[in-house]
C-alpha cells in the first residue's frame, strides 16, 4: 500500500461459513496484502442446542461432512482457520443454518429441493436477523454481498437483509454483489439471479494475483468438511478453482463482482 494511502475496511457478508471464502477469497487475500482490513461475518453462523430435527437432509450433510459430533463448531473452527490463511477478521452471527431451523417441532427445511425453494413463511431468520446491528458495515469501505446464485434459502435471506441495511445508506456505490462458487459453475446460474434480483447492477470484477490465488486454494481447503460435498479430492478441487477464476483477457485471475448502476 502507498505510504500516503490510508487502509480501507472491506466487509464480506457471508451466508454461510464457506461462502465469502469460496466466492472472495482472492479479493480477500489481495487486499490484505496491500494492508487493509478485511471482515468476514457469517451469518448463519451459530450453534444448535437440543435435540436434532431428524430429517433426510440433515442425516445426509452430516453423513457427507464427517466433522465428528459437534460438526457445527468444528465448521466454526474450519472457518476460523481459513480466515487466518487469508489474514483476514472473522465474525461469526449465532444464527443456525437453515437445516437446523425449526418452527416448533416442525423442520422447516428438511429436504435438499427445500433448501433451494422460496423461504419459508415460518422462517425466522428474517425477522431475527432485522434486530442485528452491525458497526462495521458504517465505517467499511466496500461491502459484499451474495447475489443469491443456486437460490439457496439462506443466501437470498441475507442478500435481502443486507440490502435492507443498505437501504438508506447515502452511498450505495460501495455496495459489491458476488457471484456464489459452486453454485455459480452452474449453465446460466448467475444470469438466473441477476434477472431475479431486479435491480440495475454493472459488471465490477475484481482481478488478483496468484499469490493471492494460492491463499485462496489453501483457505478453501481448510473446509474438510465441505470438499466431499463439490469435488472428489483436494486436488480437483484447486483445478476446478483455477479455471473457475480464470480472466481470459488477462491471463490473471478475476472474481465476479456486480455494483449498483449508476
């Protein structure tokens, strides 16, 4: 950084604890090596206490994660070291997942086509999420946000929130949508959720180095839990993320980053 330039504060709204890593990863890790500072909040980032919902999805992600028998902290801690691989802060909202969510003994997202319908109308993740003040998306430079890519309950509940706190902001130029990976690998998944979102967004990608691509690939490997879920191996998974993020005009690297047109 400049000697002359002052350190900015970038914001990455997560939904959940792989998410901002995945899809910002290589933003993260170059602007934290040019000295700023860069948060990471997940959103759905809690604990759950008491008895399980006994649903078919929830016994097939933990079947899948094998992350022993608080599988919840040990994502927690997963994401804690993936965040020191970037060098990045981490916050983590105490706000279950939504296949931990429940509406009395009703599990409201029980199967894997429920966790990519509409939300749903006993949800409350939304109301809750109303009530959360956050300090830092005041002083941020940029804030990221999901676009809502694979129409995941979740990311369209905190795509929706952040907007919402957005909605007075003075400026809404340091706002920055991104494009989720995995779900963005997907034929026309992204065009699918630019058209859903309704509002005039303007391409504003982000290019970064490969030292910064690296640090990407190791934090994201420090998600064990979630690499059985999208590839075979470690070794799939850093191919798929080179070519993934590959700028075919530079040769580099690049992140799908939208802005608000002005």
């Amino acid at each position: 950084m400049p000697a002359n330039a002052e350190p900015q504060l970038h914001v990455i709204i997560s939904p959940h604890f792989d998410d901002g890593v995945f899809s910002c990863g290589g933003t993260a890790s170059e602007l934290t090596a040019a000295g700023h500072a860069v948060l990471v909040i997940t959103m759905m980032g809690g604990l759950f206490h008491g008895e399980l919902p006994d649903t078919p999805i929830l016994a097939d992600l933990h079947e899948r994660w094998r992350a022993g028998d608080d599988p919840l902290r040990q994502r927690q801690i997963e994401d804690e070291q993936a965040s020191q691989t970037l060098g990045v802060d981490f916050m983590h909202v105490p706000l279950p997942d939504c296949v931990y969510r429940l509406a009395g003994d009703l599990a409201l997202y029980p199967s894997e086509e429920s966790l990519f319908a509409d939300v749903h109308p006993a949800d409350y993740a939304p109301r809750l999420l109303k009530g959360i003040q956050i300090p830092e998306l005041e002083t941020a430079t940029r804030i990221y946000l999901p676009l809502g890519v694979g129409h995941h309950v979740d990311h369209q509940i905190v795509r929706d929130w952040g907007l919402t706190q957005m909605r007075d902001a003075p400026d809404r130029s340091l706002l920055r949508f991104y494009a989720e990976f995995p779900y963005s690998r997907a034929d026309h998944s992204t065009e699918a959720a630019l058209a859903a979102l309704n509002i005039p967004l303007e391409p504003a990608d982000s290019a970064f180095g490969e030292a910064a691509m690296r640090a990407k690939i190791r934090a994201i490997g420090c998600y064990h839990s979630q690499i059985s879920t999208f590839w075979d191996n470690l070794a799939s998974m850093e191919t798929e993320v080179k070519r993934a993020f590959e700028d075919p005009q530079s040769a580099g690297h690049v992140e799908r980053l939208w802005k608000i047109a002005r």
